[in-house]
C-alpha cells in the first residue's frame, strides 16, 4: 500500500500536462518550444496504455484506400453514434500524423523487414475494409512511447514529474472565485510523501482510460479513471460512459496478467476455435474473425458459457513460423514463456475490458466545459468513436487531438495572462488511516460487481444491483476519504468507484442495445435514424439522460 501525506509545496508552468502516453507526451513535444511545461506520470514516464498497445496506428498511406473509405468504415463501426465531422477530421489528418511520427524517429515496420524500402508494411484489424494499420511490428506502442520519451527528458521547457498522482482540479469556484475556469490541481508526490499544488494557465487531462474498474482487463494499472472522476468533480459533463470496449483476446494464463493478444494476429489469418478445434465465428458474422470487436467479444463470451469452456484458442500455426516470428515477435516471445509455441500450437484467450468510447465532452480543439481545461485521449470524449471504437483508430485520434489542442493552447498563451497563485493542500483535520484494510476490500468487491453485472452481457437487474452496490461504496469511500491522509490506493479508489457509477448509470439509461452496449432486456437496436449520445450533467446528476 502507499505511503501517506505530511507536507506541500507549489509549481508553476505555463501547461500542465497529467498523463504522459501517446496524447500527453506528443502535446508535450508540440507545446514545449514555445511553452513551459510540467508533465506528470503516475508511474515512470513511458508507463501507460500506449506503451502496451501492440497492433498499430490506422491512417490513408496506400494509393488504395482513400479517406472517404475510411471514414464510412469508422461511422459503420461506430453504430450510427459518430460525430461525423469529428471522424472526418481525424481521419484528413491522418496521414500527417504518422509523418509527425516518423519525423520524429519512430521506426515503423517496412515491408520484406527491409529497412530501405520505401513502403511500410501496413495490416487489416476488424472493421477496416481496407489495410491501413502502420506498426512498429507488434509492439508499436513501446516504439512510439519510448522515442517520444527519450525526447521529452531532453527538452529544456519539460520538466517530468515520475511516480505523482493527481487528486482533484483546482477551479475558480473552489477557490471562491467566479470564473469558471481550471487554475492547476492538487498532485501527490509519491515517493516524497507530500501534495503540491501545480498552477498553470492551461491544464490538459490525458489519463487514459479506466480498465481497472473491471476484474479482467487489458490495461496497466495505471488506468484508473482518474481524468474522468476529476473532471466530473469540477463540474464537466461525460458522454456515453455505457460503451465499454472489450478487446476478445487476453491471454488465459493464471501468471499472465493484463496480456493483450492484438488483433492483427486475426488480421494476418488467425482463427478463433474451441477446445476442440471446432470454429464458430461464421455462426456470429459474415466477416468471421474481422468483424468489429464487439462483435467477437460478444461471439467468444456467448460460446464460452454455452459450452461451459474458461477459454477458447486463437490459432495462427498454420502460418509459417518465419512469417509469424517476423510480425509477431512480442506475441511469440511472451507466449513461449508460458509455455506456448505459437509457431505449433493455438493461444488460450479470454476477453477483458479494454476501452472507454466516453469521457470527458470536448471539442475539436480539446477543450472541456471549464475554461483552461482539456481533454486529450481516452479520458476524452470527442464523438470519434461512437458506440464502438473501430481497432487502431485510438492511437490516431491521441496524436490528431493533441496537435489541435496544443495549437488552440498556444494562441491562447499569446493573450495577457499570468498563472494564479494557488493555496496549498489542507490536511490539518485529518488523520492517518490505520483501516488500510478497507481499501483493500472495496477495491476487490468494485471490480468484482462491475465484471459480474456491468460486463460484456447486462440486463436491467444486473444493473441495478451494480448500482445498489456502487453507492454503498461510495458514501464509504467518500467518508474514509474525508477523515485520513490521502494514498496512492485512496485516491484510485475514490476515482475508480465514481467512474463505475457514471457507468452504471450511463448503462441503465440506455434502453436498447446499440455497439458495446448489449442488454438482454433490449436485445434490438433503437430504430431512431437520429440515435442519440447519453450525457450525464454533475450539477443535474438524476435528470441527465439520453440527449
């Protein structure tokens, strides 16, 4: 467990940037020439989502795929819940993105592996008509994040801050004033035990997503909502918090834990069997093993309970072991030390929460309902990805949004303005927790109701009960919260739980099944040729609904 808190300081920087995966360290590197920035890790700076992310970036780069091609494929994933003209946004600058990347250093796979061809090898993932996803083999996050990495220590106007969390936002209205507007937050130095309170004339929230809230997930532990639950706090609306994307394949293995088997293994001919060899995606769709996530995950998890298996196998050994120890190094490294030759064998999967289609309502520029405030990345929600994120298109819409916000956050550093002094933390009617334990408990009874009645299948009973729970822990939380020392634990805690009942409830006002969002109780898509996005109100809270 974490340490707890005894003193505070300040900081002061032009941008306060919490969360360094590929949406927080690229606006970094954007913003850092012209601006001072702090940028904050709630691990070592390289420790996010991004880093495991292993299938690759989607983007135009073949003369045979179009825009417009790709545009159709993200809205046809998305089930009717796209902003379109966000998604053609992101999808124009696609392609200048990737050249940012390579830019910058990123070293993406080439076709024939030769280093000197002019072409790179580009693969096909679920919903995409066409081959549009660039990697770095199979580990394109770790290229991306460790190149960017190595260049954010080195530049003079960023200054890194490894191993803080952040606790809440600091707005006008919390500080008695009248604007609304972000002025920094309140950050935990982890190793040296104290909060600092961060001023700065721009905050942007890339914190990534909130798989943890889930028994089963693909997500680091880094991934505790927390971006979502600040913004909530300070009053910012969240859209579309019921379309949970489970990604269909995590390796089954008790020691291995959070392993995602990317898609690409299924955009290179991998199939999806049962124990016994049998196939069964044909059954679910007329794509079989492409079609969209949720559809596989869904596919994977009803044959798993009719047939009564723990796991089903996903098998590439058909393919030659030279091809599949050329794409899939990562993959074949880590499966044989579990004792998995995938060059011979089938892989063991499950599914597992993966993404967060919702978020924090921002604009094309990032910008949040609190001036001074963005929102980049997962912790956002832009309208990009509807009710069923498209695979590959996550990375693309960090890097494109990044580069808008940090524009629209340059120019208004331009205009007069100087960082707020801020008072420091107040712990002076607080205590040391010596129930620790309770932590611990809350923390493992969430994710267990949130995987048993907020999973892959729901239906209205199941949430209700997620619901009667949630709240229980919340005013548990809330009131161990208010009389000890923040943790580490404490603080994820806090969040984790708040993101759990946005989502329940997000879950429960949605009365059909649409994208990530199944209900046996509404098993039909809404016939409405104008679906609508669910967004929840802070200061309106019951009355929030289906807009």
């Amino acid at each position: 467990m974490s340490d707890t808190v005894s003193t505070s300081r300040t900081q002061q920087h032009d941008v306060l940037i919490i969360g360094s995966g590929a949406a927080g360290i690229s606006m970094a590197l954007t913003l850092a020439d012209s601006a001072r920035v702090a940028l904050v890790a709630k691990e070592a700076l390289t420790e996010s989502a991004t880093f495991y992310a292993q299938g690759g970036i989607s983007a135009v780069l073949d003369k045979t795929d179009s825009l417009e091609s790709h545009t159709v494929d993200t809205l046809n994933a998305g089930a009717g819940l796209c902003d379109e003209a966000v998604v053609r946004h992101v999808v124009e600058h696609g392609p200048q993105s990737i050249q940012w990347l390579i830019d910058r250093g990123v070293n993406f796979t080439r076709e024939s592996n030769h280093k000197n061809s002019a072409d790179y090898h580009l693969t096909r993932e679920g919903g995409h008509s066409h081959r549009r996803v660039i990697h770095a083999a199979d580990a394109t996050g770790r290229e991306l994040e460790s190149t960017l990495a190595q260049q954010a220590r080195k530049h003079p106007n960023i200054e890194i801050f490894e191993r803080h969390i952040a606790i809440d936002l600091i707005t006008g209205s919390k500080l008695g004033r009248r604007d609304n507007r972000c002025h920094g937050a309140y950050i935990l130095d982890r190793d040296n035990d104290e909060v600092i309170a961060f001023a700065a004339r721009a905050v942007v929230l890339a914190t990534g997503g909130a798989g943890k809230v889930y028994l089963y997930t693909s997500n680091p532990d880094v991934a505790s909502g927390d971006g979502i639950a600040m913004a909530w706090r300070a009053g910012c609306r969240i859209a579309n918090m019921e379309f949970i994307q489970f990604h269909p394949t995590c390796l089954f293995h008790p020691e291995a834990k959070s392993f995602l088997v990317t898609e690409a293994l299924r955009g290179e001919g991998a199939k999806l069997r049962l124990p016994d060899g049998t196939s069964f995606m044909e059954q679910f769709d007329e794509n079989a093993e492409l079609a969209p996530r949720d559809i596989v995950a869904r596919a994977i998890d009803y044959t798993m309970k009719r047939s009564g298996v723990e796991y089903v196998h996903l098998d590439i050994s058909h393919k030659s072991e030279a091809f599949i120890k050329e794409h899939f190094p990562t993959i074949y490294a880590r499966c044989l030390e579990y004792g998995y030759d995938i060059t011979q064998q089938p892989i063991p999967v499950v599914p597992a929460a993966h993404y967060i289609c919702g978020g924090i309502m921002s604009d094309i520029h990032g910008r949040s309902d609190i001036e001074g405030l963005y929102a980049v990345g997962e912790v956002a929600y832009t309208g990009m990805h509807g009710a069923n994120r498209m695979a590959s298109n996550s990375l693309l819409e960090c890097l494109v949004f990044a580069e808008s916000a940090s524009r629209h956050i340059l120019e208004m550093l331009k205009q007069p303005g100087t960082t707020q002094p801020l008072p420091e933390w107040d712990e002076s009617r607080v205590t040391d927790s010596d129930e620790e334990v309770v932590v611990t408990h809350n923390w493992h009874e969430l994710r267990r109701f949130m995987w048993d009645y907020v999973g892959i299948v729901r239906t209205d009973k199941r949430l209700q009960r997620a619901k009667n729970r949630v709240d229980l822990l919340q005013h548990e939380i809330s009131d161990y919260y208010s009389n000890f020392r923040v943790t580490s634990d404490l603080i994820e805690l806090r969040n984790l739980t708040l993101v759990a009942d946005l989502i329940i409830h997000s879950a429960i006002l949605r009365k059909e099944s649409r994208g990530l969002h199944f209900t046996l109780d509404y098993p039909d898509t809404s016939e409405d040729k104008t679906p609508q996005k669910t967004i929840l109100i802070p200061n309106n809270y019951l009355k929030a609904g289906i807009k």
